[in-house]
C-alpha cells in the first residue's frame, strides 16, 4: 500500500525534478494538442452559440475540408488557389445547410436539429468516399509554406524537441482563436449572433436575418474546420480517422463551457496538458492508455458538479 501511495503521490514528482526536459516536452506536447482541440471545439461553439446545437457533423466537416484541399491539389491546382476554393466550397456547404436544414426547421425541438446534423454527417461521408475515395491522403504542408523540422533545445540532463509545424499551428490556432473572438464579441455581427442565441423569434422581431447569421456561423465554422484539418492531416495524414478527434473536444467544450469561446481555448490547454501529464508519469500504473480515458473522467467530473462549465452560462428555466 505503501509503495501504491508513493508511486502515485511522490515518485512522479521525484521523476520530474530529476527530468526536467521530459517535463518541458511533455508540457509543449500538451499545449500544442490543447490548441488545436481548442481549435475543434471553436467550431463546435459558434454553432451552438448560434442555433443551440450541437452540430454532430463538425468532425466531418473537418475532414471533408482537408480532403477538398489534397483532392484539389492532386489535380494539379495550385496550393493557394486550392486553399481558396476550398474555402468557397465551405462557404457553398454553408449556404447548403442553411437552406435545406435550418431554415425548414426553424422553431423546431433542439432535438431535430441535432439529429439534422447527424444526416448531414453520414451525407458528408457518402460524398466524400465518392469524390475523393477512402484512401489515407497526404496533406500539402510544404506547398502552402507550413515549416518541416524542429528546433532543439538544450538542457540540464537532455534536450527538448520542438517541431516547427508543431509551433506554426499552435500560432495559426491561436490567432484564428483571437480573431473570432474579437469577431464574435465586440462587432456587431456577434451582438446579432447573441441575439440569435438568446431567441430566434426576438431576434426577427429587431429586423436580424437568421438567414445570414446561419450562413456567417457554419461559415466559420467551415473556415476553421479547414484550418484543424491542415494542421492535423499535417501532423499524420488526412483520412476519415480524423472525424474521431472531434470526439475528443467533447471534455473540452464540457470543461470550458459549450457558449464560451474563451472557454474553448482554457478547456482544450487544460484537458490536453492534464492528460499529456498524466499518461506519462502514471501511465504504467495503469497499463497505459491515460490519454484515451482520462479526459471523459474530467468531463463527469464537471457535469457533476459544474455541468455549464467553467465559462459557460448556467442555463434558468422560469416558469
């Protein structure tokens, strides 16, 4: 008992003194992860702050973004002309949804919304194997000017590896963070975004378009989910195996609040470094594999006890 208690209490931080570059490596590792989960769950949150709910087919559209800009690219166009009518058929996709899903279902039960979303979803799978196959891609990190290699820096007892396109993502999420929340908080297309949130019909009787809110929101939303598909298909490869990692943004949006997109940012750098943390100092106690579970742990964890999240708005029912 004693040794279980010393293992779990005290050994971990003996190791972490004694390696303080496996520290360092562990901490970047979980802050480069914690952005781009961050950047996910941004996609998940302007939808929801937009409509209520939770759009299902964000991880599809994440892959079905980066599909579009290799498809293209394999075809001979070039990187940035791929790169802009990729974006042009976000904006169509956006379009799309909001005439044939949203608009027939406006007033309708959250929940038919959300099960809208999962159509949408194995819709967006079915036409992706059609166009582009089923086959893993590789994504065109180098002809759009992302960084290849890694720095290395020195320490007391070893080294810690920075990979440049770790570094790249981790400043392109973040102003892309930044500026939507600047976007969606201090202009006046947020304060009609808000409008939108708090009541649909509250907001057409102030002469707000639920039309072009709907377009903007799954616009950007589209816009980042391309962004998270070229920095994750850069980090691997470009597959449908990507519309899992959305799966793994739930604990963040739980963590940080499903309207907050400050929250977004604090719950992916949290959920991530927690379980980088985790899965390498006590990992072994537990056969391994922290990384898949402990992060839902965390997440039951606030439904218990905070279930609007850190930043999120505690939802009051009058009746």
């Amino acid at each position: 008992m004693m040794h279980l208690l010393y293992s779990i209490f005290v050994d971990p931080f003996v190791q972490m003194g004694a390696a303080p570059d496996l520290l360092v490596q562990t901490l970047w590792d979980g802050l480069v992860s914690g952005v781009l989960y961050a950047l996910i769950a941004l996609g998940f949150v302007l939808i929801f702050k937009a409509s209520g709910v939770f759009n299902f087919a964000q991880g599809i559209m994440v892959v079905f973004a980066a599909l579009t800009l290799v498809g293209l690219a394999e075809h001979g166009v070039p990187a940035y002309v791929a790169l802009a009518l990729t974006i042009v058929v976000m904006l169509v996709l956006a379009v799309g949804v909001e005439r044939l899903i949203l608009r027939p279902l406006v007033d309708q039960p959250e929940i038919i919304l959300f099960m809208a979303t999962f159509g949408l979803t194995y819709f967006l799978i079915g036409l992706g194997e059609l166009i582009f196959g089923g086959d893993p891609k590789v994504m065109i990190a180098g002809q759009l000017g992302l960084p290849s290699g890694s720095y290395r820096i020195t320490m007391a007892g070893g080294y810690v590896q920075l990979q440049k396109i770790d570094i790249a993502a981790a400043i392109i999420a973040s102003l892309m963070v930044a500026g939507l929340g600047i976007l969606f908080n201090r202009t006046r297309i947020g304060r009609a975004l808000r409008a939108v949130a708090d009541s649909h019909r509250a907001a057409l009787s102030v002469g707000i378009s639920l039309e072009q809110i709907w377009v903007i929101v799954w616009f950007a939303a589209g816009v980042v989910a391309l962004a998270t598909g070229i920095m994750w298909g850069a980090r691997s490869d470009v597959s449908f195996a990507l519309e899992t990692i959305a799966l793994k943004a739930l604990p963040v949006l739980i963590l940080g609040g499903f309207t907050s997109i400050p929250g977004a940012i604090v719950g992916g750098l949290l959920v991530s470094v927690r379980q980088k943390v985790g899965e390498f100092y006590w990992g072994s106690l537990v056969g391994g594999g922290i990384e898949s579970w402990f992060a839902y742990v965390i997440a039951l964890v606030f439904l218990l006890f905070r279930p609007q999240g850190l930043f999120g708005e505690r939802i009051i029912e009058r009746l």
